[in-house]
C-alpha cells in the first residue's frame, strides 16, 4: 500500500514508529552514519523514550559499511534504516544486500529512496523491503507532499490520528492535487528516465572534470563508487564551504554545503564527516544538484563563478 503523507520526513518518521510500535520489547533503532537527518534526528528523539540508536560507520568510499552492519544488528533491533542513494553525495548503497541481510535477521528494512526516485529503476519485486520512503519535489512534482510504500505484511501504525482518511492510516483532509501532480510527475520520470539520467550524468561529469582541471586542491567525495548522475560533492581545501556557498550565491549558482534541507546550518556536512573523519574536509564540501533543466551553458558559468569565489578566498 501507499500511504500520502505530508514530506518524506514524515513518511520515515511514520515507518521507524511503525517498527517500533510493532515490537515495544525491542529498543535498538540501526541506520547508517551518513543517513538524512529526518532518519537521525527520529531516532535521537527515541532515545529519551529508552531506545538505543546505533549508527553505522560509513567507508571511505561513502557507502555503509556492510560488515559493520551485519555486526550492529542485534536480537534487540526493531528496524534498519539504510537511504537508497546520498542525499549529499549521490553515492548509491547497496541496498539489495542490506534487505537480504534484514531477511536474514528477520528485522524490518526501512529505505528512504527520495534521491533515487527519478534516477534509477527501482524494482521492489527483485528488491524486498518493509517500507519505502519518497518525496514529490524530488522528481519535479509538487512540493509538500510524500509517500510511504508499505509492504503487505509490514506492521503499520498512524502518525496522525483524525478521520478515516487513507483507510484511516493518515487523519487529516488529504491533498488531492498535490497527490495528483506527484503521481503525475512520478510517470513521467518513469518514461524519462534514461534520457534524463544520460543527459545530467554528461552535465555532471563535465562540471567534475573542469572543476578538478582548472580549481586546484580540489576532490569528488565518493569518487568511483556508484553514484546518481545528477549529484556531485566536491571538496575544496583551504576554503570554508558556507563562504563559498554565499559567494557563489552572489553569481547567481545556488550550492549548498551539506543537505539542501539545512540549508541555514552552521555546522559542517555529517556525511562527509562520516566518510572522512575530518572535521575540516566536512567543512570544505559543497553539494551541487543538477537536474534535466539544467544546459552546457549553466555548466560553463557554474565552473567560471567557482573559480572566480575559489580565488578570491584563497
């Protein structure tokens, strides 16, 4: 089933309470490292209620650590909580072996697909989980508006309680546009969706490549694992990230230093800070997202503005 839901943080924070609802005698939440922080800051907030968070290290590469993983899952453990693909550095987990390892255990498999949707096929016949999380402004839908996939034997609680909207899995007046236009936007992705992925890999890998060849200090976070076409992490040493980001902002190229939804946030990237153990090369990543919008031209004045805003604070 799919359950409407107001954002994708709502949508995981539905699926984490589900799993723990389902079993209250068990009290560990796992989720990788580099997670969104909609899925980290959830189970922070368990913690007060007695749960215990366990985080798993992420590799160098930027994808979980498997046998880190493997090891973090307990009889105690409620549900695993592993992203698709990196919301700052499109780098794509191996998810298919993360749900056969849930299957193994018998634990419930959380996946927030949002930066996958759109760009990469996603079969839930071949890969199995127990909820799915996804977001219409993602694949150019509406903003305001998610989805939870439930699987048929997954246990389900409500978040909100009111009416019997949604069959009474959501209360609330439902938001039929905004349903409308992301599943709307969800069949066009689908019909688009290897040209669109070819178009913006090209774009990205053009920006990488220039940027490396004309920006010195400069390294692609997550460099040779498999990535989403349309995301780059790009470090620069020596240069702090919001500096750049409000430079670049001058020249009309809007970046941000970590996830583009804690756009205001001071601190540096948690992910790259996962990848790296440098507080330093987490404060010196810039995230750019393309999309099938974006044009050669806008690569070209990205790459000028980024050498103009690296020279000046260098």
């Amino acid at each position: 089933m799919v359950v409407f839901t107001g954002s994708a943080t709502e949508a995981n924070n539905t699926a984490i309470l589900s799993a723990l609802r389902a079993a209250p005698q068990k009290r560990r939440i796992v989720a990788a490292s580099t997670e969104h922080s909609a899925v980290i800051t959830m189970g922070r907030a368990q913690e007060s209620a007695g749960y215990e968070l366990v985080l798993v290290p992420s590799l160098d590469s930027g994808l979980v650590d498997l046998q880190a993983l493997a090891a973090a899952i307990n009889a105690d453990t409620a549900i695993v909580s592993i992203m698709w693909a990196n919301n700052e550095t499109g780098v794509i987990n191996p998810v298919a072996q993360v749900s056969a390892l849930c299957r193994e255990r018998g634990v419930l498999f959380h996946c927030d697909a949002v930066q996958a949707a759109g760009k990469l096929p996603i079969d839930l016949r071949s890969v199995q989980m127990d909820y799915l999380t996804l977001s219409g402004h993602k694949i150019h839908g509406p903003k305001g508006i998610g989805g939870l996939v439930v699987a048929p034997n997954a246990p389900f609680s409500p978040m909100l309680y009111g009416g019997h909207q949604e069959n009474g899995r959501r209360g609330g007046t439902e938001n039929v546009p905004a349903a409308v236009g992301f599943g709307s936007a969800a069949n066009a992705a689908m019909a688009e969706l290897n040209n669109r992925s070819r178009h913006v890999a090209s774009l990205r890998d053009e920006l990488e490549s220039r940027v490396l060849a004309e920006v010195s200090g400069t390294v692609v976070n997550g460099f040779g694992s498999p990535r989403l076409p349309n995301t780059s992490n790009i470090g620069f040493t020596g240069v702090d990230s919001d500096t750049l980001v409000a430079l670049l902002d001058l020249r009309g190229v809007c970046v941000s230093s970590g996830s583009a939804c804690l756009s205001d946030a001071v601190a540096p990237s948690h992910v790259i800070l996962a990848m790296t153990g440098s507080y330093q090369k987490a404060s010196e990543a810039i995230r750019f997202s393309l999309s099938h919008h974006n044009t050669a031209d806008e690569i070209d004045h990205t790459v000028e503005a980024v050498k103009q805003a690296v020279a000046t604070l260098r």
